[in-house]
C-alpha cells in the first residue's frame, strides 16, 4: 500500500508542475483564443532570470525567484506589446505563426548566451534530506513546488472571479466586442493575459529547475509536454489545468511504477498520457472543462 | 645609372611576380576539411565545447605550422541536430572540395552512410554508435563504441561485485543510439557475461523517478547502467539520493550503484546533478582535467591559448573535438610524409594503416588509436572514472572490454 501511496504523492507532484505550467497557456487562450507555442521558451527564461539573479547578482534564492516572477511579467507584457498587440483582429492562425517566430527568435537569443548549451543547477537551498511519512518521500524541493503551485493557483482562482482585471478578461474572453461596448480595453486584457502567462512560466521555470537542472533544450520542450494537459483540461479553463495536470501525472505514475518493466512493457509513461488524452477527446472534444461553444448559423 | 635604376626595379618586379605566383612553393597548400554539428539546438552542451575543441587543434596546427607551410581550413557548421541540415553541409563540403569529414550525430551518421561510402568520404563522427560502421567502409569511430562502453561497464560489475549474479538495470535513451547497447549487452549475457538483466527502462523527460526506483528496489537492482545524455540521468540520481538509494561506494549492499557510458557523464553532469552526482561511475576513453598529466595539461593549455573559459577548457567534448582534429592532422601528416597527394583516398588509406607500429596516440585519450580493414573503432580502451568530492577520478587502470571483442 505504502507504493501505491508512493505513486499518488509522485503523481500530485509531477502534476502539479504540469498544471502551473499549463496555466501560462490557459491564460492566454481564454482571453485571446491564441496558442501561445512559445510558452516553453518563456519557461526557461524564467528559470535563466533566476539563476542569474541568484548566482551572477548574488541575491538570495527565494527573492530572485519572485524578481524573475516580476521580470518575467514585463518581458511577456513587452512581447505581447511589440509582436501581437498589432495582430488583434487577423485571423488567429497568423497570430498563433507568429508565437511560431518567437519561439525561434527566444531560442536564437538564449543560445547567443551561455546558457543555450550549457547544463547547471541552483546552489542547494533546501535540506537535502527528503520528508519521509510512513515510508512515503517527497523531497523539499517538490514539497516547495506542489505548495507555489497550489498558491498561484488559489490567488489565481480569486483574481479571476473577484477582482475588476480578472472579470474584465473573463469578459473580453466570452465576447470581445461586448467587452469593449462596456468600455474594456481589450488590447491592455491582452497584453496582462501574457504578462501573467510570463509570471506563471518563471514559476514553472524555477521549480523545474530546482527539479532537473538547467538544461535548455529539457526547459523548453516542457512547454510542449505539457500541450496534452492543456488539451485535456479544456483550453480555456483554470480548474482544468489543475485537474488534467494532476490526473495526467497521476497516469504517468502509476504507468511507470504498475506497467512498465511488466509484461515486457517501456515507455508506457511517456505514452500512456496521450492515449487517455484522445479517448477522453473521443467523448468530450472540447475537453473535461473547455467551454462548449455553439454556434447557430 | 637609370639602367642601375631600372635594373633594379625589375627584380623587385619579378620577385613581387614570383611571390604573387599561384601554387608559388612558398604559399602552401591549403587542405579543406569540414565540421557539421549541433551548435546549437539539442545536444549542443556537447557539441559546442566540441567544435571548440576541432576549431583551436587546427588553428593550432596552422599556427605553429605543424605541416609546414601546408594549412588546413576547417569549415565548422551549426546543423542545430537536424539531419536535413547536416545533408545539405555535406553536400556544400563537397563542392568546396574537402578531403576528410567530421559528423556528428548518430542519426546524421546513419542517414548519410550511404552518401559517405558513395563519395569514398573518409569521415569521423561524434557518436560511437556501433551501427554507424556496419556495412559502412569509410565511417570511422573515433573510441570504443556505446555498446564495448556498456559492456565494459558490465565486466566491472561482474569482476567486482560480491556474492551470487549482480542484477542490473538499463536506462537508455529512446532511439538507437540508446537501443543499440541493450541488445549487445543481451548478446554479451549470451556468450557468458554473468550479469541478469533485470529491465530495460526508455527514458521520457520524466520529472520524478520515484516509482521507477522503487520498482528497480523492490527486484532487487543494484546496478544501473545508463546509456543517454546527462540530463535524464542527473534527474534519476536526484531521484535516488532523494530516497536515499544511492550507494556510498562501489556494490554497497542494500544500495544502487549508477554507472553510464561517454556522454552520461563528465562535468555537465555534476553541473547537473550537484552532490548527487557523488559515486557514478563513468566510462570513456578520453582523459579528463581533474586527473593530472601529459593530456590534460595539453588540453588545458590549447584552451588557454585560444582564449576559452574554464567550463568549454575542462569539457571531455572540449578533448573529444581535439582528438577528431589531432586524427584528422595526423593522416594529413602522413600521407605528406609519403610524398603522396593529400586527397581523400590517399587520407583513407592512411587511416587503414593507422595500426600495429603506426598506432597513432594522441595526448587526449587514454590509449592509442587503431584502424584497420576490419578495425574501425579507434581507441579501444577504456578508462572508469568516479566522482569524488565533485570531481572525476580515474578509477583503475585502463582497459579493453572483453566480451565486446567476442560477440564482434
């Protein structure tokens, strides 16, 4: 039992991350209705900010995590600015090419830096000694990840039903040109809607980091990993981020630790995932929490 | 005295023509050679310091003027990992009438045998995939290959493990440069290599391992052998120290002792994996700079001169790029030497009798290089280093891995 346990906490922890990186995605989706496929790239500046802030500038780990937050919410905002906000109004499939080029164009900038092709870790700040309770382990470092997560997610959760900004970009995500009749400005819901995609991408980014390492190329690729949650949990939905985050970590799991090296089974983890993911398209397409639109013609 | 004038002027003249004169014996030849890798994109950690480590041994040579007067231009291009990319290089090499070819990738390799045998392309790639040299007359490994690696790897645990049949885990990467190991290690078991293969287990860009560890714990796994890249590997060391599964020193009972082949290993991954790097046994047949000597002084020296950081100065892909080019140098060399002309059937043919007396032995390996007909694996030795107090050190002397002879 205690391995079965093992395997749930395991799985709350990996899908935890997966949810708070999915929540970049979401965000921009729900009040834009653009893919943002650069998310990934997003994700390792995050974690690059904080690892230089920390080990070039020499300031304490936990405060260059939320400078990185901050940093990351004004560079997104900028790139929002400079490459999309001239895009309202094209067809979504020119904006969503243009996330295509940003993601080209942050991958060239980051490998004219070191970090492109170097690998590096964050200097130890948590007890190296895992929590261990009833024979279950879980190390500080996914402890810290899973309890941000839960965090941002709650603050998230409040920002996005009491606050004026974050009824103003529900708003502007179920019908833009309401929206703007009331008075909203959609391009300034737009470019918050990146911004905070950015502050949530160097969260994932530095909780990856802790977990991995730095590695460019493992950093980036997350940001496709974790395209079958988004999917899964319905595009536009917070809650389903979390949820499909967590049951999709949870699969992998239990994938690894009942199937794989069974029966002459590898690799289930890796594909367990997307072959739930399609059955559960098969019979809600729009995803377990996606909104169901309907259109009469 | 205007006839003194002129005179004069007219041997200035003539010796500024003969000067000027194409293929004027003073000029020198230039031999054209060629880099194509991933600077970029994935796997670049390793082939930056890489083409860093080609780009200054033949700046070197044309330096300080190792062939004379003769030069080699190296022509170095980033094909960011994709093989339609390191195509298209090749195919512009050729048209800039290179001599001799450096690959990289196991993929670009096996796509482009056919293309390297079709032009009689004597060429040299980074990755050490046995594949790439079957059926293949011009691919020439630079070291041991991944899978003499993985078994030699498994004859340490055999001849040092204590007490009944080590039981051993693989965690490889999923392609063939991972898969290719497995099944000659498989064929090794075979012919008598006493080590159950407990399971195999392809690697995903897996955050937590913990069920994966308690598996390999709950069959009894002492040993796992990886054959991938750093950074899965330094997620899984993570992951054992985190539970804390790692042994202390070699076959520590109750523990698991992680071992891996050439790119598992050197100092990305203590970068990555921090303390929980302490105790993995590595295998090359590369020096490295934490162990003094003739090799790493070179190593370190080259990378000084040409004004390199520490990190690319310390890489073994720093070490690794230099040997290709020191091989590279050295057929050149030889073939001068003959009075033959430097083109790629004379190099090839150099490189085929690169054995017995004619071993060539470079500084940055730990044995000499060998080719032959039969022979295309360059270095055969091996050394296991392990890392102690965040640095890797040589763990006994070299060797050549047995079974990997026997189920050639």
């Amino acid at each position: 039992m205690t391995y079965f346990f093992q395997l749930v906490v395991s799985g709350i922890v990996v899908g935890s991350i997966y949810a708070l990186a999915a929540i970049g995605f979401v965000l921009i989706y729900k009040s834009s209705r653009v893919l943002n496929l650069a998310h990934g790239q997003l994700i390792a500046a995050g974690a690059y900010i904080t690892y230089t802030l920390t080990v070039y500038c020499h300031i304490p780990i936990y405060v260059s995590f939320v400078l990185s937050m901050i940093l990351t919410f004004f560079l997104a905002m900028s790139v929002e600015r400079i490459f999309l906000r001239r895009l309202i109004g094209e067809p979504i499939i020119s904006v969503i090419m243009v996330t295509i080029g940003l993601m080209s164009i942050i991958d060239g900038v980051i490998y004219l830096t070191p970090f492109g092709s170097e690998n590096l870790s964050f200097p130890s700040f948590m007890p190296s000694q895992p929590v261990v309770f009833q024979g279950i382990y879980i190390s500080y470092t996914q402890l810290a990840g899973v309890l941000i997560t839960f965090l941002l997610i709650g603050v998230f959760s409040w920002f996005f039903r009491k606050s004026t900004v974050g009824i103003s970009m529900r708003a502007v995500s179920d019908d833009q040109m309401a929206s703007m009749s009331i008075g909203i400005s959609v391009p300034r819901v737009f470019g918050l809607a990146w911004a905070t995609a950015g502050l949530t991408a160097a969260a994932a980014g530095g909780i990856l980091g802790n977990i991995v390492g730095l590695n460019f190329d493992t950093l980036h690729a997350f940001g496709i990993i974790v395209f079958p949650v988004v999917i899964l949990g319905g595009l536009d939905s917070l809650p389903g981020a979390v949820v499909a985050g967590i049951i999709m970590g949870l699969i992998q799991q239990f994938a690894s630790g009942y199937l794989d090296g069974n029966w002459g089974l590898s690799g289930t983890a890796s594909l367990l995932p997307y072959i739930v993911l399609l059955v559960i398209l098969l019979f809600k397409p729009h995803g377990l929490f996606g909104t169901h639109e309907i259109e009469r013609v | 005295m205007k006839t003194k004038k002129i005179s004069i002027w007219m041997i200035v003249a003539a010796v500024a023509l003969m000067l000027a004169a194409p293929g004027s014996s003073t000029a020198g030849e230039v031999y054209k050679t060629a880099l194509s890798l991933a600077i970029t994109g994935p796997t670049s950690d390793a082939g930056n310091p890489y083409s860093k480590g080609a780009e200054d041994y033949f700046r070197y040579v044309n330096d300080m003027k190792l062939l004379g007067d003769d030069t080699i231009e190296c022509t170095i291009r980033d094909d960011k990992y994709e093989t339609a990319i390191t195509k298209r290089n090749f195919e512009e090499f050729l048209d800039m009438g290179i001599v001799f070819y450096l690959n990289y990738s196991t993929g670009s390799t096996l796509a482009l045998k056919r293309d390297f045998d079709e032009v009689k392309m004597p060429t040299l790639p980074a990755s050490f995939h046995a594949g790439n040299i079957e059926g293949s007359d011009y691919i020439f490994l630079p070291i041991a290959s991944y899978s003499a690696q993985n078994i030699g790897l498994a004859e340490y645990v055999v001849d040092h493990h204590e007490g009944g049949t080590p039981k051993v885990a693989m965690y490889v990467h999923p392609s063939a440069f991972g898969r290719e190991p497995v099944k000659d290690i498989e064929k090794a078991i075979e012919a008598g290599l006493d080590i159950e293969l407990v399971e195999t287990v392809e690697h995903g860009q897996d955050l937590d391992v913990t069920a994966m560890i308690q598996r390999w714990r709950s069959k009894g796994v002492a040993y796992v052998i990886s054959q991938t890249v750093q950074s899965p590997v330094a997620t899984m060391l993570k992951g054992a120290k985190n539970m804390d599964l790692v042994a202390k020193h070699f076959g520590e009972k109750g523990k698991m002792t992680f071992l891996g082949a050439h790119y598992t290993g050197g100092n990305d991954l203590i970068a990555l994996a921090g303390d929980a790097a302490e105790n993995f046994f590595w295998t090359t047949s590369y020096i490295v700079t934490s162990e003094p000597g003739a090799g790493a002084e070179a190593q370190l020296a080259l990378a000084q001169r040409y004004g390199r950081d520490e990190k690319t100065a310390n890489s073994h892909n720093y070490a690794n790029g230099i040997m290709v080019a020191q091989v590279t140098t050295e057929v050149i060399r030889r073939a001068k030497a003959k009075g033959k002309p430097v083109n790629k059937e004379n190099l090839y043919q150099e490189l085929l009798e690169m054995n017995g007396m004619n071993a060539f032995y470079p500084v940055t390996t730990v044995g000499p290089v060998t080719y032959s007909k039969d022979d295309h694996q360059g270095v055969d030795t091996l050394q296991l280093y392990v890392v102690d107090d965040g640095e890797f050190r040589a763990e006994g002397k070299p060797f050549i891995s047995e079974y990997a002879e026997k189920i050639k």
